[in-house]
C-alpha cells in the first residue's frame, strides 16, 4: 500500500508552495490508490499556533483535498519522542551542548575551509558538565557522528531511493555533511528530525513527498532510522514552486496566502491550473 503525508507546521499561513506540496502528494495518493495523511508539526510550542492549524485545515480543505482521520499532531504524543532520544542516549549516542548558535557559527568560520565546515563536537569533561548542569545552563542534545559511525560501523551501507528526477536511483546517504546536528533542547523540545523520523515509520509512509529544499534533510533521517531500527521510505523530492521574481514562497518572505488568494476571488480550479496541475 502506497502510504504518503502532508506534515505542515503551523506556523504561519500557506501559501502557494504549500498548496503545490499538498497536491503532489495527494495526486501521487490518488494516483495509486494509495493513503494520504495529514500531519501537524507542531512541536515548535514558541511559534505554533491553533489559528494557523484551524486554517491549514480550512485551506487544504478548500483545495479539494481529503485525509484521513484522527490527524496525528505531534504536540500531542511527546513522550513518544523523549523516548526514542533516551534510546539513543543510552547507547551513548548524544552528548550534551552547551554552546549557544553564536558560538557554534563563530567556531564554524574559524574553521580552515570557513563556512562549508559543518559543527562537530564532543561531551565536555564530566567535571565541566555537572557545573554546568548544576547552573542551569541551557543546552541541547547533539547527535554524536562520531559514535553513530562507530556504532554502525561506517556510513557505507546507509542508502535510500529518491525518485525526485528521472528514473529512480539509489542514493549514498552522507550524514557527515550536516555534522553534529541537535536533535533536542532543553527548553524547547526535540527536533524536527528526531520526530519526523520516529513518525513517518510510526504511520507506515512509503513515500516521503516533500520539497526540493528538504532534499539535504534526507541525509541525517536516513542515520536517524539506521540507529532507532526504523524503515526507510522511498523520497520524492519535487520542483520548488517560485514566483515572478525567481524566488521561493515563503513564509518568511511574506508570501501571498491561500487566505488572501481566496479572498482576491481566485478559486481551486484557477489556482491548479496556475501551478500545472489541470
């Protein structure tokens, strides 16, 4: 069975890129007859918000598009994600780091080859760490590449299937390029690899539809599934849609909503046909 999702994080309202992310992949359903599912990714508490998730309903729904039902929200089940971080944890897989995202940006232009280096640390002496602990010194829990390629015993064997492109071809996934990444922090929660990971295998998706600018994510959740025994999903990562300018929506760049689409008198039917779709 083909098993797809649309995972939106509430956030902010969508736009055009998200309505042409949610189409792929229930038209990739549809096309099947497979199952699309819609996810909220809210674990980010500081940015999500409930206006934002009642609209992504009310656009995709608008849309045309159907999902099934009980939609998993991840704000709901984080124990499940504390969890699968105290596996790894146990296996001595993370370390704690304290330092803040200054500090590790500085550290990563002073390397040799500056900006393409990317962040790999290691525990501080147990002595350092417990007067840090014990000053309630804020930190986040850091994926050791060092111990995971232990662990594993090397990366080689670490491959997924993206069909983005063309013909389906097996893809050498290289964890190294995202070095150290932070998988939890202590006053935010865990990360979004960490939980999409743990999800995607939890709901049984096949396939992961998502954007071209996700294409890199790829890389560590593959380690990631590696370490805590999870499946892999095939990967189809799509065409970004872009605007008159050439750049991306999105959110950040105030992109025009669904909302404000819909309220300009632009209908379903014209905004598929806009994107290629009819």
């Amino acid at each position: 069975m083909f098993v797809t999702r649309f995972a939106p994080s509430p956030t902010g309202y969508l736009h055009r890129g998200h309505a042409f992310s949610a189409l792929t992949a229930h038209g990739a359903a549809r096309a099947v007859d497979g199952r699309f599912l819609l996810r909220i990714e809210d674990i980010d508490a500081t940015r999500c918000r409930p206006a934002f998730e009642a609209a992504i309903h009310e656009d995709l729904a608008w849309l045309g598009l159907s999902w099934e039902t009980p939609v998993r929200r991840q704000s709901e089940h984080l124990d499940d994600y504390h969890g699968a971080l105290a596996a790894l944890e146990a296996r001595g897989l993370l370390y704690r780091c304290f330092r803040t995202r200054r500090e590790v940006a500085d550290e990563i232009a002073r390397a040799p080859h500056g900006a393409m280096e990317v962040f790999r640390g290691r525990p501080l002496p147990p002595g350092e760490e417990a007067r840090r602990l014990a000053a309630n010194e804020p930190f986040a829990w850091r994926l050791s590449l060092d111990a995971a390629e232990r662990a594993l015993g090397g990366f080689q064997d670490l491959t997924f299937v993206e069909e983005g492109a063309g013909e389906p071809r097996v893809v050498q996934a290289r964890p190294e390029l995202g070095g150290d990444v932070v998988l939890a922090r202590k006053y935010v929660g865990v990360a979004y690899h960490l939980a999409v990971v743990f999800d995607d295998a939890l709901q049984g998706i096949t396939h992961v539809i998502r954007g071209a600018d996700l294409a890199e994510a790829t890389h560590v959740q593959r380690l990631l599934q590696a370490l805590l025994g999870l499946p892999t999903p095939t990967y189809r990562h799509h065409r970004l849609l872009t605007g008159p300018d050439g750049r991306r929506f999105a959110k950040r760049d105030r992109a025009q909503t669904l909302r404000e689409l819909r309220a300009a008198g632009m209908t379903p039917a014209d905004l598929r046909r806009e994107m290629g779709f009819d």
